[in-house]
C-alpha cells in the first residue's frame, strides 16, 4: 500500500489532530538501530497515514535510506566508541561529556517542540550515558505512552545484567508503560536472567520479527555483472567489524578455485578506507569474486542473492527470514555474545545454518569457508522450518500502537489504555 497523505489531509479539515511519534535510537555506530527504527516508523505511517514519526539518531548515515511519508528524522552529534572501550565525539571538537549534553538538549527539545503521543526507545532503557531520561520525564508528565523496543537476544545473560547494573537500566525500567521485544518468547528470552520483579515481566510482549519489505523507490545503483545469475551475497552491515568474515570469505576463493558460485561482497559505509582498498586488491585477481562500496537498499540484492553469507546481526537476521533466503552466519563473539546467542537459537530451530568463528589466535581455515559456501546450494530457506508469528513484528506493532493512535486523535491520554499482551 502507497504512502499517502489523505488521512492527514482529512485530519486537518475536520480539526482533529494528527498522532505524533518520538522514535529513540541512540546508534553509537553501525546500522542496526537506526534500520531497526526506520522500518517501525515506516510501518507506523503505513497503516496511519496522518501520523508523524521523527527519528532521533546519531548516525552519520541516516540520510541514506528511505523514509514513508510522515517520517522525519533528527540527527545528533554521533559518538563512536574506540577500540579500548571508551567514546569520543565522532565529528565535533569537543568533549564526550560536552557531547553528550549537547544531544540531550537536542533530544529534549525537540521532544517539547513536537509533544509525541507515544515515545519509542530502541534498546538502552537510559539512553545513551543517560541522555533519554530527562525527555522521558518530560513526556511521562504530559502524558506520553512510553515503550521500550529492544531485540530478540540482548548478550549473554550475566554480562547483560552487570552492563544493565552499570548503566541503572533495570531500575531505568519503571519509566516505561511497555517493552515490546522483536522477537518470540520461543526463540529466545532476552531478559530473563536479570531477575525482573513481576509488575516489570507484565509489561513484556514479544512481537515477533520485523518483517522487511523492498524499498518503494527504485533501485538506482549499478550491480556487477555476476548478479545476472546465481551468486552468494556476503554482507556485514555496516561494515566496521566485519573484517574477518570478508578475509575468510576471499581466502577460501583464492584456495579453491572450483567453487561452483560466485560471491558478491557488499562492503559497508563503516569499513576502513585501508582496509577496504586491501580487500579490493585481492578481489581484482579473482574472476569469480565482486565487491560494492554499499548500498542503502541492500534488499534488492538480496531478493537476486542465491543464499547469504552474514555475522548475523538482528536486522540483517530479518532480511534473511523476510527474503527467504538460504543463509550461513559466521556470528562475532566480541564485544557481545547476541549473534552468537542468535546464531545458535535460530539453527536449532532450522532457520539458517551457523559457521563457527575460530577460536583467538587460531587460524581461519580457506577450507571450512569453502566446504561451507558448497553446501549453501542445498540448504533450505527458513520458510521449510515453519515457525508460527515468526514474521509478525511490524503487524503486531501496528496493533499495539492502534489504540494509542485513535486516542491521540481525540484527545484522551493514552496512559490509562491497556492493550493485554497475547
């Protein structure tokens, strides 16, 4: 169904007013959040086409991707975080803590400026260092519905419950009306070895995946020549640590000259101009292996793709399902267990298959990769495993949020409306 400003028009000749959403995603680096946050903001729009979304991110490239009509976004200063654990300031001059203030201002007034019915904060309960809490009072008070969303593995459950304990998460929880997790209970439990007192368990509705669609625009970007037939897509998102994968993948084609397939690497906007350039070079000797710098609308080759080749992070997880694509995941272990966690859940349930990342200090044998991307070819795509609601998300979003919408319009508060978790 097209975007369409209709509804919103309608809105506005019978002085009804329009329902307004605050969607958080603090990315510090990488895609996820901000992909993530883009597809239920676009789902949002789709089925309440007089709604507005704004998206506040800090990523660098939010600008790159499509957005539904009704969908807004502001950019803060990003932060990245160094290899010693610590952030900085990705662009200003400035520091962390000078940063950090200046996105909370920026997060806070635009909160007051667009008065949002529901707020949605994507997966840091406190924001980043904190930066969410003083807009969520601020929207509690005016009567705001407060969701958090977070994914369907968060890492492992002891780590996760000292980072939470660090950051004063758990206690960050009470702020919330709801917390809605993109995934099923019988996958995975995100948080259930933090010991949640039941009034916070209550709270929790697993949506199901985020189901994703191609883009409504036209696919613009030029692909190589060995997209016109079968080929594997490798992808690592957005690329800054998706090193390893990429070497593995183009060692096992320099070793075995007679794999029977073709690969396609898809370097992301956060892969290192050196590193990148390394890469490329190794490409050129081999006729059967093409590289692409990115492209925002990475579905289209994907829908092309024979199978997959991923680390396997959420929303790349959800392309994967949503394309229906046979699909190896050589999932990261650092700095989180979650594609790990998630690699391993969805192979047991037959959904893909998962290529152990050896072990530190151990070698990344051509061999394994190759004999791996062999059996790609009669591999099942993860619709033969039949998982009941695993594709929901989105359809269940738009039900939850549905209540609080037509309440918007009239003028109720949406804090007194329950909608029972199934």
């Amino acid at each position: 169904m097209p975007y369409s400003h209709r509804g919103r028009m309608a809105n506005l000749k019978s002085g009804l007013r329009s329902p307004r959403v605050l969607i958080y995603s603090h990315d510090t680096f990488g895609l996820g959040h901000l992909r993530r946050s883009r597809a239920i903001a676009n789902a949002l729009v789709r089925s309440h086409p007089d709604a507005s979304v704004v998206i506040i991110s800090g990523s660098p490239v939010i600008g790159s991707f499509e957005y539904g009509d009704g969908v807004d976004f502001v950019r803060v200063p990003g932060v990245v975080k160094l290899p010693n654990g610590d952030y900085t300031s990705l662009n200003l001059n400035l520091g962390l803590d000078e940063a950090v203030a200046l996105r909370e201002t920026i997060i806070r007034s635009t909160a007051a400026a667009l008065q949002p019915d529901i707020v949605i904060v994507d997966k840091e309960p406190t924001g980043f260092r904190g930066e969410i809490i003083p807009t969520l009072e601020d929207c509690r008070k005016r009567g705001a519905r407060l969701v958090l969303g977070i994914r369907d593995v968060m890492d492992d459950p002891t780590l996760l419950a000292a980072e939470w304990s660090r950051k004063g998460a758990v206690d960050a929880l009470s702020y919330y009306d709801d917390i809605w997790v993109y995934g099923l209970r019988e996958f995975y439990e995100p948080l259930a070895g933090l010991g949640l007192p039941q009034p916070v368990l209550e709270k929790l509705v697993y949506t199901g995946y985020l189901r994703r669609e191609l883009p409504q625009e036209p696919q613009l970007t030029r692909h190589p020549k060995i997209t016109k037939g079968p080929f594997v897509l490798v992808t690592t998102g957005g690329g800054g640590d998706g090193d390893e994968l990429i070497d593995w993948v183009i060692s096992s084609y320099e070793a075995d000259s007679e794999l029977p397939i073709p690969a396609l690497v898809v370097f992301g906007p956060f892969t290192p101009r050196t590193t990148r350039r390394g890469f490329l070079e190794r490409i050129a000797k081999l006729p059967n292996v093409d590289a692409i710098m990115f492209d925002s609308k990475i579905e289209y080759l994907m829908k092309k793709a024979s199978a997959v080749i991923a680390m396997g992070g959420y929303n790349t997880f959800c392309e994967i399902l949503s394309l229906d694509k046979p699909a190896l995941i050589v999932p990261r272990k650092t700095p989180r267990l979650e594609q790990a966690i998630r690699a391993s859940c969805a192979e047991r349930l037959g959904l893909l298959r998962q290529l152990e990342t050896p072990a530190p200090g151990e070698a990344r044998d051509p061999a394994r990769m190759a004999a791996a991307i062999r059996a790609l070819a009669t591999q099942q795509p993860p619709s033969k495993a039949f998982v009941p609601g695993l594709l929901d998300g989105l359809d269940r979003i738009e039900n939850l949020a549905a209540p609080w919408l037509e309440a918007a319009r009239r003028g109720e508060p949406m804090r007194r409306i329950v909608v029972a978790a199934e």
